[in-house]
C-alpha cells in the first residue's frame, strides 16, 4: 500500500520535470539560433553568389568607403602612391600593384588596411569580413 501510495506524487514529479524539460528546450534555441546566424557573415566574405570574389562587386566598394577618404588626391594620403578615383579600372590598376598573389596575407595592400605600419591605421582588422573579402580576392589571383 505505501508504494501504491507514491504512485501519484512520483506521476506529478514527472509531469514537472517534463515541463522543465520543454520549457529548457526553449533556452537551448537560443545559442542555436545565435550560432546559425554567425555562419552567413563568415560566408559572405566570400561574395553572396558563392563563387569568385569579383573587384568591381565587392572589392571596390570596400576601398571607396574605407580608402578613398584618405587615398585620393587633396586627402589625407595624397602624397602615397595608392590614390583611389572612383573609377573601377583605374582603382583596380591602384590595388592590384599593390597585391601579392603567392603570399596574400603580405599584400601590402592588406597590411596597410588591418593596420600595420600604416598611418591610416586598422580600417579593416584581420578579423573583419572585410579583410577576408579583401583576402580572398587575392588568393584568388586579384581578378578584375
Ligand atoms: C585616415 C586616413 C587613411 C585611411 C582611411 C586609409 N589610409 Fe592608407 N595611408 C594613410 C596615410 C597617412 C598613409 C601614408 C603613411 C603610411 O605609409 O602609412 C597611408 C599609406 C597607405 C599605403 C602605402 C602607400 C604607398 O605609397 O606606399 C597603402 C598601401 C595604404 N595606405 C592602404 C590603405 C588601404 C587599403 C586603406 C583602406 C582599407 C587605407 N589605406 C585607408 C591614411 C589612410
């Protein structure tokens, strides 16, 4: 008789545990879904079509918002000889110079922009997406 007894207790004890157990459900969604939503910008430093990084759609727009205030003629850098115009091919001729394809974290190009040695300072730091953008256009052999 004293273990039918516990028959009910124990039933009410599972059925709080199983609420317990859905309503944690809930909280572990939330590190899930923070993690879900950090793959896509690891992957869109690579460009949103998923194929090659192309200049014009995604390096170009980097160095216009990110350079040209300082790298054009009358800025800041305009004494350098990295001066940016807004023009796709004479930027593109710009940064290429300064581009290494068999050793592309030592672009110049990239070390000046994450900040080493460069008077403009770390405008885009080698954990940025854009630094991988910049990144992956090179070691994919800095195409136009
Ligand atoms: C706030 C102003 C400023 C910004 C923004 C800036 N720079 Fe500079 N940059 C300078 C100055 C000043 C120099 C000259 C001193 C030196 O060599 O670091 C320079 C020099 C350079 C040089 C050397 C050029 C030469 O003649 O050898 C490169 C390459 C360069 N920057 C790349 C970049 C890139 C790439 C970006 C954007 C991601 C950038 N800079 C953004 C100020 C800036």
């Amino acid at each position: 008789m004293s273990s039918d007894s516990r028959i009910p207790p124990l039933a009410a004890v599972l059925t709080a545990a199983v609420a317990l157990l859905v309503g944690c459900a809930d909280f572990e969604r939330g590190p899930v879904a923070a993690d879900a939503g950090a793959l896509p910008v690891d992957g869109g430093g690579g460009g949103d079509g998923g194929g090659a990084v192309s200049f014009e759609t995604d390096v170009h727009p980097l160095l216009t918002t990110g350079c040209q205030g300082c790298h054009r003629s009358g800025g800041a850098a305009g004494s350098t000889s990295f001066l940016l115009t807004g023009d796709v091919e004479a930027d593109y001729a710009a940064a290429v110079s300064l581009t290494d394809t068999s050793n592309p974290s030592a672009s110049r190009l990239l070390r000046k922009a994450s900040g080493a040695g460069h008077g403009g300072g770390a405008v885009y730091g080698a954990d940025t997406p854009e630094y991988q953008t910049l990144l992956s256009w090179i070691s994919g052999g800095a195409q136009p």
